[in-house]
C-alpha cells in the first residue's frame, strides 16, 4: 500500500488539478495584482514539488496553479498545442519537438530542480546495500538477468546473501522524460541496450510489466515481491523504499540524496538554451541519474495565444519557482538548481514578453532578484 503520506501528496495533485481550461490562454477572467488560474501539464517527476508549490503560490500570491501530471510527452504535446499555459518535461525538447513548437514562437526551457532517479527495488533479506552497475542494470532490463543471484549481481555485492527469486521489471507505460533519463543512463554503458532499445520518452522495452506515472511504478514495486523499476527520489523516499547504490562515471557507488542529487548538477556545462541533460554527471560524489526538470514556457506568450494577464501570472509562477520554491525543495527530496544554472534561468524569465515588448509580473514575488 503507498503511504498515508504520499495519499496526502497525490490528492493535493488531483484537487489542484481539478476545473484545467480546454484552452489554455484563454483564461481572461484572472486580473492582475493577485488572482486568476493558470493551468499546465507534463511531468509526473517534479509532481510533489510542483503541487507544493502552487499550494504556496495561491496562499502568498492569490493565483491558482493547476497542474495535471501526465507525462512528459503529453505536457509537450499540449504546450505544442497551446492547451496549457505551461509545459513541463524532465528531458528537455527534442530538436524536433522544438520545431514543432516554433509554429506557434519560440520555446523557453527554465530548469526548476533536481531529481534522481532511483533504481528501487523490493526484495525480501535484502534491505540496503545494494550495489549495481549500469551495464548489470541494463541486462536486467533487457530480460537477460532473471534471477536475483545471478552471477553478475553477485559479483558486485561480495557478502550480499541474495537470494534466487525471479526479477520482475517494472516501467513506464506513458510518454516519460524519467523514461528519457532512465534509458539515457542504460545506453551509456550498454552498447546492446543502445542498439536494440535505445534512448527516449516511449521505448519498446523487451521485458517487464508497465505502469502510469511515477506514481504507478511506486506502487507496483511495493506491491510486488522480487520486483525492480525506476523511481522518482520523492516518490521512493516518501514511501520508504530500498534503493540501489549505483556505480558513477568516476567509478564510485552512489545512493540517491540531496547530496548526490546536487553533486550531479555541479560544473556540467550548459548551453545557452538551457536544453541540458546531467545523467552521468563526471562529478566523483554525483549519483550517475539524476538531471534538471523543466518548465516550457513561450518567449513571446501573448503571440502564442496568451492573454496579457495570464501571460503576467505565469511569469510571476517561474518567479517563484525560481525564488521561494528553491527553499521548499529540499523538503520534498528535490535538490535546488546550482546558481550558474538558476541566474541563466533568471535571465530567461527577464526576456520573457507580450507582443514584442518586456513582460512584467503580475505581482512581486518575494525573494525573486530584481530585474
């Protein structure tokens, strides 16, 4: 059974999910100084944090967020489609998705936090110390490892008294950027996985069972005895699961923490669209899969099909995303954006517009730099 706790967070999601326009920038009846809804979609990986923060935003700010987690690909699709006022992914956009997007102007990605993306698992005598390899990961979700002491997980874990239980894999069934970030880590270190599986939101996988959501998969490994999945830090560390240390690209194995997570966003480079990726991060304390989630957002939203008003509310959401919400993340396992990263998110939120001219915010959120 998923927590008490977690419940709490996913019915907090529902209700702020509750009354999403059919089309967004057209929600004229908000007024500036305070008030209005605006509405997004997309990722299920920053879902927690997300919710937490409109909860905030609507008590400090009088503006009322609603977010629908329903994948990456889907929050694409829908800002792409101008449904949503916002979008949201954890992989940042495909060269053609942006393409795609630039019908309607031009894409802005502001990176918010970091997640990682745990490799959870359920095994009955096991409940901590786990060490695998990226190359061991893949075989398990290629089906070429079945049974937990198998050889090549043994020779990881010395000590480890596995036992021979069948591994049941456990996935992604919808469009995901954590499935993006998961099979970017595979490809990494398996060539086979690479060739036959591949990188992206939607892969064929060769084995296992799939879920919705990060939430799904959650519940499904707690559920399933012998099971393993990948899992968002806040949904695995919210529900008390047992995580793998996993082997970096220095070498070392690293759990999932905040400081892992942060780790793995120090010194990446980054280019000026803020399209980056931070799995395998060079980093010696980095855990190797963990990365940025973004919100997309267009430069000129008004042309986009945005009211002014809406277009001023949304700004002022990214302000405190990038402002307040920066200390309530960690609250909820989701580590800050380093300060090179975030001043090149500030200057993305500055350029925002409306019809070709500077877009102001519809109130002033504390602790935001000024412009």
């Amino acid at each position: 059974m998923i927590s008490s706790r977690w419940l709490a967070v996913i019915a907090s999601s529902s209700i702020l999910a509750i009354g999403v326009s059919a089309c967004g920038g057209g929600n004229d009846s908000s007024s500036g100084g305070g008030g209005g809804t605006i509405s997004g979609s997309g990722a299920t990986f920053p879902q927690p944090v997300y919710s937490e923060w409109a909860n905030q935003f609507q008590s400090d700010d009088g503006i009322t967020v609603n977010y629908q987690g329903i994948g990456s690909g889907g929050g694409i699709a829908q800002f792409t489609a101008g449904t949503v006022d916002f979008g949201a992914t954890d992989a940042p956009m495909e060269d053609s998705e942006v393409a795609a997007a630039q019908k309607k102007g031009e894409p802005v990605h502001i990176p918010t936090v970091f997640g990682a993306v745990t490799v959870s698992y359920n095994l009955d005598g096991v409940e901590s110390g786990l060490k695998l390899d990226g190359a061991t990961i893949a075989d398990i979700f290629l089906g070429k490892i079945t049974k937990w002491n198998d050889p090549a997980i043994a020779k990881l874990n010395p000590g480890v008294s596995l036992p021979g239980d069948d591994i049941t894999v456990v996935h992604r069934s919808d469009e995901s950027g954590t499935t993006a970030l998961f099979t970017t880590f595979l490809s990494d270190y398996s060539p086979e996985w690479k060739s036959q599986v591949g990188a992206d939101k939607t892969v064929k996988w060769p084995t296992g069972t799939g879920a919705n959501g990060n939430d799904g998969v959650a519940g499904a490994i707690q559920q399933t005895s012998g099971s393993i999945g990948y899992v968002e830090q806040a949904y695995a560390l919210q529900n008390g699961f047992t995580t793998a240390d996993v082997k970096n690209a220095a070498g070392s194995y690293v759990g999932p923490s905040l400081a892992s997570t942060s780790a793995a966003g120090e010194g990446i480079k980054v280019p000026p669209d803020l399209r980056f990726v931070a799995i395998n991060s060079p980093n010696p304390k980095a855990y190797p899969i963990a990365s940025s989630t973004f919100l997309l957002v267009y430069q000129d939203m008004c042309k986009a099909g945005v009211s002014q008003t809406t277009a001023e509310n949304v700004k002022a959401w990214l302000e405190y995303a990038l402002g307040p919400g920066q200390g309530i993340a960690p609250k909820l396992q989701y580590a800050p954006e380093p300060t090179a990263i975030a001043q090149m998110a500030d200057q993305k939120i500055d350029g925002l517009q409306c019809n070709g001219k500077p877009l102001k915010s519809s109130v002033k959120v504390k602790g935001y730099p000024a412009s």
